[in-house]
C-alpha cells in the first residue's frame, strides 16, 4: 500500500464498515485491472543491497522519479518513502527491506498493464543507472542475509518489526527478504465478489506454482521453488493464509468485515504520527479499548481503511479484490499473474457449476499422482486443472505442483544465483 488514509468520517456501526467493501460494487463497463509489482534495487559492482540514505540510495531513486514524473511526495517524519499520482492513476511506494513497488492504475486491458511496466522500468533505469543500480525480479532476494538486508524509515514498518516476532517465526523475512506481483480485479455486486473470491482462492496455489521464483536463501538453493509463499505458513496466523468461511454458500461483505473486526491491529493515525494498537483489535477499539491511550480514541473510516491493508490471506478483500499468491518476477513476467487472474475473472463470470468445481482430471489426478522424482525439473502443472483447498501453499511451494511431495532441491534451471537484473 502505498500511503495510509486519513479519514475522519466517524463509525458509528459495523453496517457502515460492510458497506465500505460494498460502495466498490461497480458495473462490467467500469471494471478494471491493476496490477502491483516490487523488485529488488542492488549496486551493480558488488550485489549490495541499497540503503535508504545517501548519494546512491533508495531515498535518491524517489526524488529522481519525483522529478521525471511529476508525482506528489509522500513524507513520513519529514523523509520521503514513497510518490502518487495525484488523480489516483498509480503509486510507487516501499517496503520494508527496499523493494521497490509500483502500484499500478485502474487500467482496462493486460495490454495497457504491459506498456505501463514497460514504461515504468524504463523511467526508473534513467536514474538508476547512474548510480549504478538495478533491479532484481525475484521472489527473494537470494543472497543478502536479513541483518544485510536495508530497514525502510516508515513509522508503520517500526510497529511491524516490533510484533511481528511475537506472532510467527518468519515475519522479518516476510517483510524484508520477499517480494510480489499481485493483481487487483473489480466485482459487479455482493454475489460476483462472493463467485470471483472462491474462484480466486482455490486458483492462488496454481499462481504460486506457476510463478513460484524464490529457490535461494543466504546465497544457497533453500530446498522449495517458492520460500516466499513458505513463509507465510507461520508469519501471522491471525491475518494470513486461507479464510475457510469465504467459501459458504451465503459469503457476504459482512462476513468478511467480522472476521477483520477480530484481527489485532497494527496502529492508528493521530495528529500525523503513527500509534501503536497492537493489542488491541478493531473490535476492541470499537468498544472504547483505546479511550485515554490515544487522541480521539473514536475509530473513524480512516482507521478501518488502513486496519483493511494489514490483513494478509491469500486474497483480500477491499474495494476490490487483491490476489496474492504470484512471486516477484522479471519484466516479462509482471503481466503473467494478470492474464491469469483476467481469465479467472471471466471463468467466475460464466455460469455456476452445478455441483461445485470440476475433479482433477485424469485417474487419481494425473500429473499429480506423477511422483516428484519422474517430473520435468521444471515441470509445471498444466493450466486446465482446478484447485481445492487440499493443495496448499505447502505443496505449491515445495513442489511447483500438486500431490504429497516432500522437500527437493530447486532445479538448476530456475534462476542463476548472479543477480540478473530487470531487462
């Protein structure tokens, strides 16, 4: 996300809430595409991380764009972490370890998601080239260890590395060492959002497998084909992984902002600092938990927009619908998780299955009842398969398939281990 709302419109029922998610039902025609994309920045000479400050830094990346795109700065604590468009067509923001993100426009085909990621590495590279920085499109970064790895200066990070030790084991690594492209896709009403998160759900352990790209750790191949999708198994069981109840018969906007209610948070904006809420939930907050610890302990529709971002499953729910699943990659591959996700757009669009989603084909799953050890090193499951809830982000990220398939080495024709920057 790439700056947090401020919005001091009160609450004053969960009604109001569930109608925030609902006010993003819009018509077919008004329906959009966006995609969000983060690399990693490291010096050519020697594959160092860059750091937030000085001559060549992260911070001199941001003021060069600000000046070739005529963006808004977005300031915290007087630094500059981030920039958007001021009409709301893109943001390009940081996360924690430095990767760089662009949060992508409303656009309406994958052609037009192509040409402005084309578009974008292409201002970026003017300066960073001079500087001797490129990118790296990867799900990790393989190398740099996570004390090596650069910490962003955003206030909203520093509450994060504080609690996230205290939830799960691998949080840090999660934000600091991982990278994404997600896609974000619009829905018609309460029943298309309900069709298109259910088709999305059981499709996301295909996008990992598909796009799965993180097989380094610490400079050494780690054992799965995706450690970014791994990780999250134990970052933040309250926020994270698969929400069951999204696939009842009745799934509303409702049931999605009870579950939100009961996740703790992160923190609340006052007077333009960052304050501390994690032990505390919207719910909590909502009865009063934060009265005499925080100005204005009322939550206002600022604060349920910004506690929306901090959730994590596997796609979450806004205005519109955020799919999760796909590893960072290169240029061409930025486009890839969109056109899948375009065609589950239009697969969940066409008529219900009478009795669910069809089997895996073929006797006992076909290619996934092939064992790992016969597969293609590089084998990946063919696209007409349909995923249930039993393929896990496990299983996608272990094997870049289906079926029980235990710990094996990444194939050696996944990525080099040199840093091959962005083309």
């Amino acid at each position: 996300m790439a700056r947090d709302t401020t919005d001091e419109t009160p609450i004053s029922s969960v009604e109001e809430m569930a109608a925030y998610l609902a006010s993003g039902c819009k018509p077919k025609d008004d329906w959009r595409i966006g995609t969000e994309h983060e690399k990693f920045p490291f010096f050519t000479e020697d594959n160092s991380p860059v750091p937030y400050d000085g001559e060549r830094s992260i911070r001199a990346l941001l003021e060069g764009m600000q000046k070739t795109l005529g963006w808004s700065p977005i300031m915290d604590e007087g630094r500059i972490i981030g920039l958007y468009e001021p009409t709301g067509m893109g943001a390009i923001s940081l996360e924690p370890g430095g990767q760089f993100e662009l949060s992508g426009a409303p656009l309406e085909s994958i052609h037009q998601t192509c040409r402005e990621s084309n578009a974008h590495l292409a201002q970026l590279r003017q300066i960073a080239d001079p500087l001797g920085i490129k990118f790296l499109g990867l799900g990790a970064s393989p190398k740099w260890t996570l004390a090596e790895t650069p910490r962003m200066p955003k206030s909203r990070y520093d509450i994060m590395r504080a609690y996230m030790p205290k939830v799960g084991k691998e949080g840090l690594d999660m934000m600091h060492r991982t990278s994404t492209i997600q896609v974000n896709l619009d829905f018609a009403s309460e029943a298309d959002m309900r069709k298109k998160m259910q088709v999305s759900y059981r499709l996301q352990p295909i996008a990992t497998a598909l796009f799965a790209n993180s097989p380094f750790t610490d400079g050494r191949p780690n054992g799965l084909l995706s450690w970014r999708a791994n990780i999250w198994r134990d970052t933040d069981n309250d926020r994270a992984g698969v929400l069951p109840f999204v696939f009842a018969d009745d799934f509303g906007f409702m049931d999605y902002t009870q579950w939100v209610l009961d996740v703790p948070m992160y923190f609340v904006l006052r007077e333009g600092k960052y304050r501390d809420c994690t032990h505390v939930t919207f719910r909590q907050f909502m009865d009063g938990a934060l009265e005499g610890e925080i100005p204005d302990a009322r939550p206002n529709m600022g604060d349920w927009t910004n506690h929306l971002s901090t959730v994590f499953p596997e796609v979450r729910l806004k205005k519109f619908l955020e799919m999760r699943g796909a590893d960072g990659g290169p240029w061409r591959r930025i486009s890839g998780p969109a056109t899948a996700s375009s065609s589950m757009r239009r697969a969940a669009s066409a008529r219900p299955f009478r009795n669910g989603f069809p089997p895996l084909p073929g006797p006992a799953g076909s290619w996934a009842s092939t064992p790992v050890a016969s597969r293609s090193p590089c084998a990946r499951p063919p696209t007409t398969i349909w995923a249930g809830l039993p393929w896990t982000r496990k299983a996608a990220a272990r094997s870049g398939g289906f079926g029980p398939v235990g710990r094996r080495p990444a194939p050696a024709c996944t990525v080099p281990i040199g840093l091959p920057a962005i083309p």
